[in-house]
C-alpha cells in the first residue's frame, strides 16, 4: 500500500493524508460496484486495501452523490466523482489518481482482474 500512496502523491501532488482518502474513496466504490471475485483478488494483491476501503466507505459524495441518490443506487462513477470532488480533488487530480491505481492495480493483481472489474462499472473506461 505505501507504493501505490506514493505513486499517487508523485502522479498527483497530493499530500499523504488526501492521497489515502482518495484511494479508500475509490476502493469503497469498486468493493461496492465491483465483481466479487475480482475485487477479492485486487485486495488480496494490495494489503491495506480493505482497511482504507472501510476508513471511507460512509463517506457521501456531497450534491453528485445526492443527484446519484435520486437516479437510485449509489450513482455510479458520477457519485464516486463527486466524493472525490468534495474531498478536494480537482478532475485532474482525479484522473491522475485513477489512471495510477488502475496501473498499480494491474501490477499487482493482473490485467485479467482489472479489465473485469472496469468492464463490469459502467463508464468507468474513461476514467482508466
């Protein structure tokens, strides 16, 4: 977990502590959103993952994530965008986060379990 923190401040700029919050926002969404199996091989590949995805799982993604609220469910890629705009993350920030875990993610877990998990989220292609 402390080379995929690090990877994403170099990726970023962001600070350790916003770095961590990003990270567990979008490991929340993906255990949420995502293909069991495949999620259980993206965490079993990242130690610490679940404990960052747990940190963050509550939080609320602010009005995107009440505008996901009312399309029913928890709105998808739109929601997790929002969450991580109301952490303070610009869209910039965010692609440069998503593209370095995704990266990291397939490193660690494989090409396989991360084409699945990005194939089973709708729209979540653009963002890796």
């Amino acid at each position: 977990m402390e080379e995929l923190i690090s990877r994403i401040m170099a990726a970023s700029g962001l600070d350790e502590s916003l770095a961590k919050k990003a990270i567990g926002i979008i490991l929340a969404f993906l255990q949420k959103e995502g293909p069991a199996a495949e999620i259980g091989q993206l965490f079993a590949a990242l130690p610490g993952a679940q404990d960052l995805a747990e940190a963050e799982g509550g939080a609320k993604g602010g009005l995107m994530g009440a505008i996901g609220g009312l399309m029913g469910g928890g709105g998808g890629v739109m929601a997790l965008g929002g969450q991580l705009m109301g952490a303070g993350l610009s869209m910039g920030q965010i692609q440069s986060v998503s593209k370095e875990m995704f990266a990291v993610g397939r490193e660690q877990a494989g090409e396989d379990t991360m084409g699945a998990i990005v194939g089973a989220i709708p729209g979540l292609g653009q963002f890796v």
